[in-house]
C-alpha cells in the first residue's frame, strides 16, 4: 500500500470517492461505487470486536480456551465449545470479556 509523506494510506481514492455520514453523532466514511451509491458495509467496530475475542482466546495459556468458537448475532457474542472444567468456562468468559467490546457475552460453553 503507497504512503504519502504524512504516513497515510493513499492508493488513488479522493475524497470525493466518500459519503460521511452520522449514526449516534458518531461519523462515518462509506466509500461510494462509480455510480455514486454508498456501499452496503458491515459495522467494522462488531468485526473489530469479534476478532479482538477470538485473538485473546487463541493467545490463552489453556488449550481448551483456545478450542472455543465465538459466533456473533448482532449485539451478542456466543462463546460455543466443550471443556473439561468449570474453570476453563470462566477463564473464556473473562478472557471474552477482556476484549471491552460492548458486546452481550453468552457463554454456551458446556462442562463435561
């Protein structure tokens, strides 16, 4: 990817190229396809927020937190696995809840 002098990312777009918007008094940056529409987007923070959750359990010292699946629906982030100990499920959960995401955690992680 090129860079300008500043350091930022520059790869022919112009500004033109995007639509800021507001949601919640927040701003955002669609880009815009050649017909001018804004393209459909997924908000990058939930993305964000899942990956965070899913590198923090894989970076865990117990393998069976790094075997749990993480699943998102919308503002819920289902932690999904078997481990062998109630522990195991606790450390997921706050190992989940680390990642400060503002996401609803459910643990469905089942102790055999």
């Amino acid at each position: 990817m090129d860079r300008d002098t500043d350091g930022n990312c520059v790869g022919g777009l112009r500004s033109e190229d995007f639509l800021m918007t507001t949601d919640h008094g927040l701003a955002h940056t669609l880009p815009l396809a050649p017909n001018g529409w804004a393209l459909p987007m997924i908000d990058s923070a939930l993305c964000d927020s899942t990956g965070r959750i899913k590198l923090l359990l894989s970076e865990s010292p117990i393998a069976e937190v790094r075997r749990v699946r993480v699943e998102q629906d919308g503002d819920r982030v289902f932690l999904q696995g078997r481990v062998r100990t109630f522990y195991a499920k606790q450390m997921a959960q706050e190992t989940a809840r680390r990642a400060n995401c503002g996401l609803h955690i459910v643990n469905s992680v089942n102790v055999d």
